[in-house]
C-alpha cells in the first residue's frame, strides 16, 4: 500500500469540479461535483439522529435502490434540514439539472449539503451552480482540491487523501475528500465524507468494507458531542482498475479494505484536528482492554470529556480528569490497575501507575501537551483489546465561533 497525492480524482475516471452559486457565502466557491466518467457501485452511512436532513432521505432511499450512482452534488452554507417536502423536492430538482446537462438518470445523482439548519434552498442558485460545475469539471488533482475546498464551512482547510494498492496484480485507488469542524460526534455511522475507488467489487461487499470501516474511523471522532442532521459518508466505485471482481470476504477484500481504512482514517483524523477554534489534535488509545467494545466505550468517554478537553487547551496533565471520564463511562475496570501517558513529539511520560499519580514533572508534561498533537494511552492491563478515538481540545473560540454562526 502506498500513500499518494490527491483525493476525489485520484481514482480512474473520477472527475471533479467547484463552483461559487453564492448559496450563502459570497466570497468564495460553495458547490462541489463528484462525476464518474462510467457507472458506479455505491455504498453509504448516514446519521442516526432521528432528525434527517432532506439530501439524507435522498441518498439513503438511492443507495438503497438505484442500479448505479455516477455523480454527487454538494453544497456548503445551507443544510437543507428540516425543510419539509420543499426541501426533500430540491434535492430532486438538483439531481434532474445534472440529469439534463451530464445525460445521466437523476436516479443516479446523489446530493449532501451542509451549513445552517432550517433555511430553504435557493433552487434557482443551485441549478445554476451545477451548470458552472457540469461545464468545468476535470480528472485532476487540482480539481479535487477545488471540490474538498468547496465543501468547506467553517473548516480551516481542505481535507483529503488517497493510497494505492495491489489487488490481484492490478493497481487499485482509494481517494477520497471530506469535510467537518463542529457539530460532530458521527453516529452512523456537521461531517460530510465522499471516497472514491476504482476497484471492482460488488454493492455488497462494498456495503460492507464501509460500514466497517467507518466503526473504527469516523465514529471515533467527536469535536463537541453533537451529531448532526446531516451526516453522510458516501463510497463509489467504478470497477476501471480492472482488477478481478471482490464478491467475497477474501484477501483482495482485505487488500480493499486495509486501503479504505487507511485514508477513513486520515479524514477522520484531519476532521478532529481542525475542529471549531481547536489547537491541537487529540487523541486517546485504550490497550490492555478486555474487549474491544470495552476500548472503544473508554476511549470515546475520555475523547468526548469538556473538562479533559479544556485541560488539553491549556497544557494542563489533569489526569483526574481523565481517570474520571473512565470512570463514568459504563465501562467496568479495575482503576487501581491503569496506566497513563502522555505523548507527543516532544516525548512520552507516564503520569500515573496502577492508578497513583508517578509524581511526574509538571513542566516535562506541559512541554509534551504543547504540541499540535497530543496523544494519551491508558493502558487497563486486563487483555490484548484495544481502540483509538479523536477529538481536539476545547477552546475560547470554539465559543466563539458558535454563538454568532447563523450570522
């Protein structure tokens, strides 16, 4: 497997394109189109909030339903959540104007929006924003970087990856694009994921591959707790790589799979590390676990922890913080057995053994918690299970950011 550059169009025959409709923002590109230059396979997961934004409904009942996907549209500003049968109506309309200029069925046009929850649509902005995207839209890699820079709300930067692997003696691409900074605490699984491959597998196991995948990555992150209306991974893929059909849980399916774990992974960790206001990624690894369900409750609890996360923002090694989000987890576990550390490129310290503080220097740990990364490890020391979770830090500007964001 090999790490390579680019995102949405990495993969054979994908294509991308951005545009600026003016749907809320007007200072910068705010749609994005995914096109597949020949029908896809497709696979997604979506939210489990019980509030659904429209373009979820939407996705949902084609992934579901349809033969084939070939293209997605994305907005940023507007959610298109809880608007109504209007709302649920403009994602039909947005699908029927790719239908018109890309001569696909609008059956297979996904759509996904983002931004304010409760505002309407500007539909006639919309379509004309998919005629400047079906007109400019390209297989580079500078393209995709358009499309992951369109998607942005308040995102600081564009997050996207891709990898390579050999799958039955063909080169097989995995990209993909993203897009989340608050309201997010995926449970699908406001986040936004689109990966692309050219890998031929069937729906099924395509099916599959994502929603495992997503257990470990995506749902491992959480910025503030909130999960949103909106959330919505979509995988499609094209079958150009021409390598031999994956229809059964075999090595090629694992080859597959390792890949899209691989950049799932890197999306979801480039989302935790830019949330709202945020100054550092922050991760926690639970080893030593009786079971993985157990890892991923502890890990999730400390990662989700607003005191835990306040005392990353300012450098601060309370480790009864975290001890205590442990504790309140549901989780059962001998507290007089863990182990803690703190580590980061600055280096890695133990701050408590078997539960008793191991009288660390508290300026060691401030120098180690003040980097942009910085990683805690509990260690239950009661079996080989293990979990990893993101999140960032909590900060005065994630605040901030959220008090005025409707204006």
């Amino acid at each position: 497997m090999k790490k390579i550059d680019g995102g949405v169009t990495a993969a054979k025959g994908f294509e991308a394109a951005a545009a600026e409709a003016q749907i809320k923002y007007k200072d910068r590109k705010d749609m994005a189109l995914i096109y597949s230059q020949v029908p896809c396979a497709a696979a997604g997961t979506f939210t489990t909030n019980v509030v659904k934004a429209a373009p979820v409904k939407w996705d949902q009942e084609l992934v579901k339903n349809s033969p084939f996907v070939q293209a997605v549209v994305v907005n940023s500003g507007i959610a298109n959540a809880c608007t109504g049968a209007e709302g649920y109506g403009y994602c039909e309309q947005t699908a029927k104007a790719v239908e018109q200029l890309l001569d696909i069925p609008a059956s297979s046009v996904l759509v996904a929006s983002t931004g304010v929850i409760g505002m309407q649509l500007p539909i006639d902005r919309i379509c004309g924003g998919v005629a400047l995207l079906a007109g400019s839209r390209a297989d580079t890699e500078e393209a995709g970087l358009l499309a992951a820079q369109a998607i942005m709300t308040t995102d600081t930067k564009p997050k996207y990856a891709a990898v390579q692997a050999e799958i039955g003696g063909k080169t097989v691409t995995v990209g993909g694009m993203c897009k989340g900074s608050g309201m997010i605490h995926p449970n699908m699984c406001t986040m936004l994921g689109f990966v692309t491959t050219d890998a031929a597998i069937t729906k099924e196991m395509l099916q599959k591959a994502l929603s495992d995948s997503v257990k470990d990555t995506y749902n491992m992150v959480s910025v503030d707790g909130d999960t949103s209306t909106n959330d919505t991974v979509l995988l499609l893929a094209n079958g150009l790589a021409e390598n031999p059909l994956i229809d059964r849980e075999d090595e090629n399916y694992a080859a597959f799979k390792e890949a899209l774990n691989y950049v799932n992974t890197e999306l979801a960790k480039k989302i935790a590390g830019d949330g709202e206001g945020a100054t550092c990624l922050f991760e926690v690894k639970v080893v030593g676990a009786e079971s993985k369900e157990q890892a991923v409750t502890l890990s999730k609890s400390v990662v989700t922890s607003s005191l835990t996360k306040a005392a990353i923002y300012g450098h601060d090694a309370n480790w009864g913080r975290i001890l205590c989000a442990m504790g309140y987890s549901g989780a059962k576990f001998d507290p007089d057995r863990v182990d803690l550390y703190f580590e980061s490129r600055a280096g890695k310290l133990k701050i408590i053994e078997n539960g008793v503080s191991t009288g660390y220097s508290e300026e060691e740990a401030t120098r180690i918690l003040s980097e942009d990364h910085v990683t805690a490890i509990a260690d239950m020391k009661l079996g080989e299970a293990s979990a990893v979770a993101w999140g960032c830090d909590l900060t005065h500007e994630y605040v901030n950011i959220n008090a005025d964001y409707r204006s």
